[in-house]
C-alpha cells in the first residue's frame, strides 16, 4: 500500500493550525495567570449587583 505525498495546501493549513493553537494556548495562559493574581492579591472580588454595598464604601465616608 502506498501513500499519496501530502499536498502543499494541507502543510499550509497545518502551520496555520499550529500557529492559532499557540496563540489561544497563550491567550488561556494570560487569563489564567491574571487569575491567579488577583486571588493572589485577596482583594474584595464583588460584582456590581445594582444593590448597596456597604463594604464597598470607603471607612472615610462611613464615618
């Protein structure tokens, strides 16, 4: 059984391929390592909830 030598098209999509998988593995990366400095960090993670927070408000302004 033989094999058909492989097109110039598929070795051109192959490194395309390659190069999009290096760039999302780097994007997941950058995500993940930000993520895990701002846990790092401890800072208050609170989403805006359209409510009153009091613990948002600066001990300045409470007193």
């Amino acid at each position: 059984m033989t094999f058909r030598p492989e097109h110039e098209l598929h070795k051109r999509r192959f490194s395309r391929n390659v190069g999009l998988g290096l760039t999302l593995a780097a994007f997941v990366a950058l995500v993940f390592a930000l993520t895990v400095v701002k846990v790092k960090r401890g800072d208050p993670m609170q989403g805006f909830d359209h409510g009153y927070q009091p613990e948002a408000v600066p001990r300045e302004a409470q007193e």
